[in-house]
C-alpha cells in the first residue's frame, strides 16, 4: 500500500532459509543490479556525503573551496533571512496541510458514498499530472489583478479587487490555495483507495448496533483509516516542506520575502549567488527536519496497525 | 404496472437533501478542478489584443490560431508584434523536441535498469542483497536538493552542463522509487514458470528476458507512464543544468517565456498556448493509460 510500510515486512519476506551461494546466480545478479548501483552511488549516496563536506566550506565555484568548520552553521543561526524562510515554510505547510487533509477526506468519503466512476476520479487527479510550472502559469493568469477571470468575477459580484499574489499578506494562502487545487485530488484518491479496503460488514455491524452516520465515520472509518492517514499526512507534509516549482513562476519569493520558502532561499544561495557551502548548510538542516518528521512518522505507523 | 404504486409511495419517502447536496458539492469540485484548464484553452485561442479588452467572454474572443502557431515559431516576430504578440522569439517546437529527448531517454534508461536490478533484488541471491535495497529505500527520504547541489558541481566538473548526458544522468540508471515499484511486482508473479525454465536448463538471463519480462509488460507500462510525466514536468534540475536553448525543456522555457515580458504586461495568450501544448502529451498519455495511472496509486503513493 504504502512505500514505507511495504517496504519493511516485505524485506523479512524474501529472506529465506540460508542456503549456500551459487557462484553463476550472484554473478548475474551482480550483473543485473550493476547499472543500478552505479546510478544510486554517484548520484544519491556520495554527493549525500559530499554535501556533509561542502557544508563546511565556503565554495563558491570561482575560488578553491577552504573549510570554515561550522562557519556557515553559526552564520545561519544569525541570518535573519534564514529565519524569516523556516518561519516562511512553517507558514505555508500549516495553511496547506490541514485544509488539503480535511478537503481531501471528505471528497474521498463522499466519492465512496456516491459513484465509483473512474471518468470523475481520473478527472479529479487531473491537475496533479500537470507540471508545477505550468499550474503556476495558469493560477498567475486567473489570479492576474486586472484581467485574471478570478477578479474580474470578483469585482462583478462587488466584492472588489483582490492582489492575490502580489500583496505580501495575501501571497501565502494564494500559493496554498493554488497548491491545494494541484493535490487534493491525488490525496482524495489515497484516501478513497484506504476506505475501498475496509470491509462493508463493519459498517452493517455498526448499524445494526444503531450507530448513526456521524458515529460510524468517528468510531469506525477514521481508526481504521489511520495508516493510511498517516501516511497520506506525513508524505504531503514532506512534500511541502520542499515546496519548490509554484513559487519560483510565480512569486520568486517575493512580495518582500513572504513567499522566500526555505527551497527557494537555498537554490538562490546556491545558484544566483554561488554560495555553495552556505546553500548545503541550509539544505542540510531541511534534511535534519524531515528526518525528524519521518521518525515521528514511524511511531505514528505504529500505533496505527493494532487498530485492524 | 409499477409506476402508479411508486407514485403512491414518493410523498412517504422524504427527499434525499443529503444526496442532494453531496453531488453539488462534488460537481463544485468537478468545476473548480476543470474551470482553469478550459480557462486555458480559452485564453490560448482567443486574439492577442483582445485578451486585454474582454476579460470576462466564456468563449475565446475572436478565435484564432496564431498563438499557437506564434508559440511554434511558425510567424516571424515582427509580425507576432503587429498582433500583439512580445517581440520576444519564442521557440516551443525546439523545446518540445527537447522534452521528448529527455523524458523519452529517462524512460528507456530507467525502466531497462530498474527492470533488471529490481529483479536480482526479488529473486536472485547474492551477499547484502537486503542491506543494499535498503539503503535504497532510505534514499527515498532524502530531500532533493541535498543531493541536487553536489551534483549540479559533479556534472560542471565533468562538462555536462548544457547537454542532454547532464539533464538526464542523475535519474537514467535508476530511482530508488523505480526499482521499489518493480521489486514489489516481481515479488508478486508466481515463481513456478520461472523455476520450471530453470530445471529445464534454461540460464537467469533467458528466464529473466523470455519468461519474467514478459509477464510484467502492464507494470512496466505503468511504471514507464509515471517516469514519463514525472520526468516532463521535471524543473529545478533542467533549470539549473539545461538552461541554453539547444537543450532547454518546456518547463524551463515556459519559465523563460514568463520572465521577458518587452512590452510590460505578460503575453497571456502566447503563455497559455504554450502551456496548452506542454500539457498534450501528458494528455494522451492520460487518455490511453489512465486506469493505469489511477491503479499505481491505489497500490503505492508516488511522488
């Protein structure tokens, strides 16, 4: 069902019984994870570590790198736009996550209750297929102040301009707003997928037993529907934390940093101003927060399995 | 016969407010959802200069076809100008050429790779098999951009900047998510075929390309269409790498294109052409290998 809870029962299940290696079988097998292991080694395990490395220099392409210990680490903690990007991030998941997670369990409940049509729920999924840049561009023209559709309606029906992106209040919760639009059907779908798996003779049970629909959806759907939530939550949660595409067509950070999400503040580190090794020690503490994040995760899962 | 007894019962059974209003709230998200991208298409047809005097037209207003034909190099830019266009030389038809290379490029690579290494990590046995999958799961935690910078330095060094070996080299030999998904298929096939083939004489890899390839043909589209949209909407990696336009992908010019905006205002009509022709073959794709898609995420949650 799930990346992470497949992938560790099924790791016990393909160990069998210890036999004795047979010299042809591990030289194909050599063979066939080969290019594999190439690709996982040169582009995931070593630059992993090697911005371990370069987060203690102070690179900037031109120069040879010199290491400076924990120099950026400790300008990081004095960098106000630092702060201002995790305060910035934090922001943003919050508006994101809870709305997209409640928004998304009641389409997924509501589907289950009403049709089982694949045409609405492919097209429910529809703008998660879109490229990021290209939901960016399309919300930048509905949402345009003066000619976007969004605010020409608005002002018919007198509600007035709203600068959607452009005011530094407002830039946020537009972004959430856009992004939800981008991921509440895929996670409508998880958790549609997650309810599909519950057997219908709970709920006969419950309702000979009198339970009203408000009970049934409290005591039996969401305990049941637990991992699935987790998981739902806490890949949408590390997703946002790396909230990327959206910002840099639309608002590049901008208005006067209310959209500088701790993604962009790196890549203009690292790409605008070439600096290196200050760009990896931030990305090095976004890594530490997910990390984080997972772990919480993983005692969450548990718990969650002793329910079914 | 019937009829007249349902007729009979309506007034005692109440009406279903909360069906009612359930449908409303989905056909609300049905529109919600679809509203933008016919808003694109709208705006993609409709007159350059007209796009700034009628805004609020459902249809598109004065319909045409030169903003495609603009995004397509197929109307020279002084011309483009008189209609209203950006004096801007935009050329979708040399990025979407660009695309195709790449995420086709991708496909191939990583499928054949992921193919082969999921099924040593299923079948085969061979020292740290499970200790190196794994790691390879771990690897899925990452976030991206820990790895993207240190990359984005090995393929400077190594030249690769502005080439197609640079954009795809990171993803052609593998994802960990890849070899997971096939992994997981291949754990799934009956193990009697093979074993059979294998009393028979028959060595790993004829077994492995005659029997097992075969059976896995649905996984492998599957998979194939994930790689193929995720690779096409990929665009922090080909910005940083690919950012001259013998090699600039659609997402990276439709980023460009947004950002020279000569006369001011964006060249709306210009934008949503393009983006309407950025989104086609993810379009098709969709037509055709829908249920697919809709599968692959009732069995595992990609991203």
């Amino acid at each position: 069902m799930t990346v992470q809870a497949t992938a560790i029962p099924k790791l016990a299940a393909v160990s069998e019984p210890k036999r004795r290696w047979r010299p042809r079988e591990t030289a194909f097998a050599l063979l066939f994870i080969l290019p594999s292991l190439i690709g996982f080694t040169v582009f995931y395990a070593i630059p992993a570590v090697r911005g371990v490395f370069i987060s203690f220099t102070n690179w900037d392409l031109l120069t040879p790198a010199k290491s400076v210990g924990l120099a950026n680490y400790a300008k990081l903690l004095q960098d106000p736009n630092f702060w201002n990007s995790l305060k910035v991030t934090v922001y943003y998941v919050l508006l994101n996550i809870p709305l997209q997670t409640v928004l998304a369990m009641v389409i997924a409940v509501m589907m289950s209750r009403l049709t089982k049509s694949i045409i609405i729920r492919a097209m429910i999924i529809l703008p998660w297929l879109m490229p990021g840049v290209v939901v960016g561009l399309l919300w930048l023209w509905l949402l345009d102040p003066t000619i976007g559709i969004v605010n020409v309606a608005l002002r018919a029906i007198g509600v007035g301009t709203i600068p959607f992106l452009n005011l530094p209040k407002y830039a946020m919760p537009s972004i959430a707003m856009i992004n939800i639009w981008q991921y509440v059907g895929y996670t409508a779908l998880l958790i549609f997928a997650g309810l599909q798996s519950i057997p219908g003779s709970v709920y006969e049970a419950a309702s000979i037993d009198g339970a009203s629909e408000m009970q049934m959806f409290r005591r039996v759907t969401v305990p049941l529907l637990r991992p699935v939530l987790v998981f739902v939550l806490v890949t949408s949660i590390i997703g946002s934390f790396q909230i990327f595409d959206t910002i840099a067509i639309t608002t590049k950070g901008g208005p006067v940093n209310a959209t500088k999400v701790l993604n962009w503040y790196i890549y203009e580190q690292a790409f605008n101003r070439f600096n290196m090794g200050y760009a990896t020690a931030i990305s090095m503490v976004l890594f530490l927060i997910l990390i984080f994040i997972s772990l919480m995760q993983m005692r969450l899962m548990r718990a969650g399995e002793s329910d079914m | 016969m019937t009829a007249p007894a349902q007729v009979i019962r309506t007034p005692h059974r109440p009406i279903p407010w909360g069906k009612i209003l359930a449908w409303a709230a989905l056909g609300l998200l049905l529109f919600v959802t679809l509203f933008p991208f016919y808003w694109m298409l709208r705006t993609a047809f409709t007159f350059p200069t007209a796009a700034f005097k009628n805004t609020s037209s459902l249809l598109p207003v004065q319909a045409t076809l030169i903003n495609l034909q603009r995004v397509l190099g197929m109307i020279d830019v002084e011309t483009a100008v008189k209609l209203g266009g950006t004096g801007q030389s935009i050329n979708f038809l040399m990025a979407l050429r660009n695309s195709i290379i790449v995420s086709v490029l991708i496909v191939a690579g990583q499928i054949a790779f992921c193919a082969m290494a999921a099924y040593a990590f299923a079948r085969l046995h061979f020292p740290f098999r499970n200790q190196i999958f794994a790691i390879y799961i771990a690897a899925l935690m990452v976030p991206a951009i820990v790895m993207t910078i240190p990359n984005f330095i090995l393929v400077r060094t190594l030249g690769g900047l502005n080439t197609f070996a640079g954009i795809v080299a990171p993803t052609i030999l593998m994802t960990p998510f890849a070899v997971f998904f096939l992994r997981q298929f291949f754990l799934g096939i009956n193990r009697e075929v093979e074993e059979a083939a294998l009393i028979d004489g028959a060595s790993i890899p004829v077994v492995f390309f005659r029997v097992v390839l075969p059976m896995t043909v649905p996984a492998l589209t599957t998979l194939a269409v994930i790689t193929f949209i995720s690779s096409w909407n990929n665009y922090m990696w080909p910005l940083i790498i690919g950012n001259k336009e013998n090699v600039r992908v659609l997402t990276v010019a439709l980023g460009v294109f947004r950002s020279q905006t000569p006369q001011g205002a964006p060249d709306w009509t210009g934008l949503m052409a393009g983006t309407t022709l950025a989104i086609i073959p993810t379009f098709i794709l969709f037509m055709v290998a829908g249920r697919k898609i809709l599968d692959s995420i009732q069995f595992t949650g990609f991203k």
